[in-house]
C-alpha cells in the first residue's frame, strides 16, 4: 500500500435505536387486579397514540434534520459499504463532515471498490463540498490506483503542498500503468525538491527499472536507499533482486540478497525468479531447498516458479512431483497457472496425448491459459489435431487474445498448411483483435531507447537505418557463409 492505514476516530458514535413494545393479549379475568392492569396499559397506549401526532415526539423528522454521518460510520465500521454509498446518494444533498468523507474513501481503496470511489467524490463536487489537502491527497491515490491518471494529475497539479505521500501515488500509479519513463521523472523530480524517499518510493522505482532493464537508474537509486539508512523492507528488498535480475546483472542480484538479514518467502522467490529468468534451473532448485533447509515455507508463486524452471529445463518428473507436493505437503491448491504450467512440462516433452488428458482431468477445463499452453505445445511439434483442438477451446473462453491467433496461425503454416493459416490471420482481422507489437530496447548513458518494427520514431531512426545496412553490406562482401563451417 501507498500509505499506512489511517483510522479515523469517530466520535459520540452511539447509535439510538427505538423498538416498539409488544403488548400481550389481556386476559378476561374480572378480578380487580386485573382490570387495574388493563385500565394502565389502556393509559399508556393512549399516551403512545397521542405522542404520535406531536412533532417534538416524531423520530423520523428529528433524524432527517440530522446529517447522517454516524450512520455511514457505522456501515462502513460494519463493512456495508455498498449500502454506505446508495445512502450517500439518499442523502438529499447534505454535506458530510470531512471523517466521514475520509473514512468512506479509506474503505473503497482498501476494498478496490474504486468506481464507487469516485462516486464519493461526485457527491462532493455535486453538493459543493471543499476537500482538504488531506482529502485531496485521498482521492489523488484512489485515482492512481485505479489506473486514472489524467484526474490523478489534476488533483495532484491541485495541492498546495506536494508531500512525499501524493508523490508516491503518482509514482505508483505511472508504474502500474506501463508509464516508467514518466514515473522516473517524477521520482527525480521529488530528488529535485529535497524530498527523502522512503519505502513505497523504492519499491515503485525498482519495478520501474526492472520494466526498462535500465540498471544505471536502478543502481542509482540503490545507493540513495543505501546512504538513507533505510529499514529493511520485505517488499523493496524482493524489487531490489528482481531489478538486477532483470537488468542483467545476476552478481549483483544474488550479492544483494545475500546481505539481507530477514529473508523470507517473497526474497527466495524473487531470487529463484531471477535465476530462471535466465535459464538457470539448477540454481532454481538448489535455492528451494536451501530455502526450506532454513525453514521458510514455501507459497504458491514459489510452486509456480519452480514448475516453470522444470519446463524450461525439461524435468518433467520432478516438475509433477512438485506438483503433487503442493497439496500433499503444504496444503496448498493448486490454481490454473500451475496446472497450466503442468501442460507445459509435458508438452514441451512432447507428451501432447498425456497433457490433454491431464487438462481433461483438472478442474481448470475453462482457464484460458491452460489451453494456450497446450496450443503453443502443439505448434513445436506439428500435432495439427490437438491444435485445432486446443484454439477452439482457447478462443471459447478468451477470443480476444491476439497472441494466440499468431500462434495458431504459425502452428498451421510450420505444418505446411498456408491457406489454414491465412484463414486464421483474416478471422483475426475480422474479429478487430490486434496483437500487441514487440519491440527492443536498449539502455545508452542513462537513457533508455526502444524500437519496434517499421518504427520511424526515433529522432535518429535514419542515421540506425543507413548504419544497420552499411553493416550488412560489409557482411556481404566477405566470404563467409554459416552454412559453409568446417566440419573437420
């Protein structure tokens, strides 16, 4: 989270509840006592009556001159926070006090309920209400974590005072939405001001670099966490491996765990992640049970990490074996990415009949990715059957994953079969589903360059251009042909 949980302290926030008295029925005794008896709670249903027609004594109209903040405190204590925004709404245009305000936007962003987040706020605006700086900064993370950045951008251009926190939100929000370039930006921008980053900041950074692979920023703000004297944080030390992971820089990620003195799951499993990022099963799984030799117990995103590492490295007997362990040994459930990373075992080996049997077995018959496994399985190994077979199933859950069209399309055109192919890439275009394009990128000085086909973006994209078929004329000129290697 952002933020720590901020509780908001309600006060007098004892509810008045009225129920009305259940008279049993009276007998019909004629004795004296009796008839006193009835003569009183005749009196008393009179009095009752009567009351009913003076206003002073009319509940109804006392509580709807009241604001009903203590009622949408309760709900939302109570966790009815549906019902808190409907009386919200009810609420004939009254303004609430800014607790009530803050507590219902705490509660939507624990809850993710961010659509009626911003319902919050258009009550404020439709009634007039004027947040405080607090209230902003609120709203600017609901809005950052929604993925709003255009409105998260208003509100932040908004306030007063640009604290560390509304920075962060920004920051956050950028990552998460693919934005690294502009969340870099802003977080050297907060240098700029003298801010001091702390924790989320770090975090937020790290991915960001992690996403570009541009180790010189992730470097640089590695040693400023260093000179702040951070306190160790699970979070920012599995972002800090996953960075240099992924940056390449392998020495320096496995240097970077070694010096934490709190590992626990999520730091093994980035540093196994790391590894099979690049290939090296063995370390993988030398670092799962030197893991559970120190006694950390494993998760289900450590399961899937080490299910794909023995489909990277075709283990397929030890890769069901962990599998089966989950459950076995540690009680946990497998979900549909690690049966869907069971099929790519298998059909990685080749065993395509025994991983469709395999699906047909699991209870995950309706998770896309399952069958895209199969479907890529089949493709390598020219099973046209199955590949049929695995598209339909694939494109009935999920028909608008572009990817996996090409896959298909591929799967037919490496079996010779051209007009299938084409007859898939038309259905695609059909059916408006575009893939999204791939691209490289490379880290020069600092900055990070990206290029993707045909692209012309690049303001030096004619001088690579001439560069790359300068290069390729040269090769050209030489005798040299790798089909003409010595075999002696």
């Amino acid at each position: 989270m952002l933020v720590s949980k901020q509780r908001t302290l309600i006060k007098d926030s004892s509810f008045i509840s009225f129920s009305s008295s259940s008279i049993s029925q009276l007998n019909r005794n004629e004795s004296d006592s009796d008839s006193k008896f009835s003569g009183k709670a005749t009196a008393i249903l009179r009095r009752m009556l009567a009351q009913r027609n003076i206003p002073s004594f009319q509940v109804d109209h006392h509580r709807k001159k009241e604001q009903p903040d203590k009622t949408l405190q309760g709900l939302c204590i109570t966790g009815r926070l549906k019902e808190a925004v409907g009386l919200l709404w009810r609420s004939n245009g009254l303004q609430l006090e800014s607790d009530t305000y803050s507590m219902l936007l705490q509660e939507c962003k624990e809850r993710r309920e961010y659509t009626k987040g911003k319902r919050v706020h258009a009550h404020m605006v439709v009634v007039g209400f004027a947040p405080s700086e607090y209230l902003k900064v609120k709203l600017l993370i609901l809005y950052a974590l929604s993925g709003d950045l255009q409105t998260g951008g208003i509100l932040f251009r908004g306030l007063q005072s640009r604290c560390l926190i509304s920075r962060n939100a920004m920051i956050s929000g950028c990552v998460k939405k693919g934005l690294e370039q502009e969340g870099l930006f802003m977080y050297y921008d907060m240098r700029y001001c003298g801010l001091v980053p702390d924790q989320y900041t770090f975090s937020s950074v790290f991915r960001a670099c992690s996403a570009l692979a541009s180790l010189e920023h992730g470097m640089r703000a590695h040693a400023v966490m260093v000179k702040t004297c951070l306190k160790s944080n699970v979070i920012v030390n599995g972002a800090l491996v996953d960075m240099y992971f992924k940056c390449s820089s392998v020495s320096d990620g496995y240097k970077a765990f070694d010096q934490f003195l709190d590992r626990n799951v999520v730091t093994w499993t980035s540093l196994m992640s790391g590894y099979g990022y690049h290939g090296q099963v063995s370390e993988v799984l030398k670092c799962f049970e030197k893991m559970k030799e120190e006694g950390c117990r494993p998760n289900s995103v450590t399961f899937l990490v080490v299910l794909t590492a023995c489909s990277h490295g075709g283990l397929v007997d030890q890769g069901r074996e962990y599998f089966d362990s989950m459950k076995r040994d540690y009680g946990i459930e497998p979900e549909g990415q690690h049966y869907a990373a069971m099929v790519d075992i298998l059909g990685r080996a080749g065993r395509l009949q025994e991983a469709y049997e395999f699906i047909m077995k699991s209870p995950c018959k309706k998770h896309a990715p399952v069958w895209g496994s199969l479907l890529g399985s089949c493709r390598n190994h020219g099973n046209v059957e199955l590949l049929e077979l695995a598209a339909t199933r694939y494109f009935e859950l999920d028909p608008t994953n572009g990817g996996n069209y090409v896959v298909f399309a591929n799967g037919y055109a490496s079996c010779g079969l051209l007009e299938a192919a084409s007859k898939v890439r038309r259905r695609m275009e059909n059916a408006g589903v575009e893939k999204d394009p791939g691209y490289s990128q490379i880290e020069l000085q600092g900055q990070v360059h990206r290029f993707m086909r045909n692209d012309t973006s690049h303001r030096l994209s004619r001088k690579i251009h001439n560069k790359v078929q300068e290069m390729a004329s040269l090769f050209m000129d030489v005798d040299y042909y790798p089909d003409d290697l010595d075999t002696n």
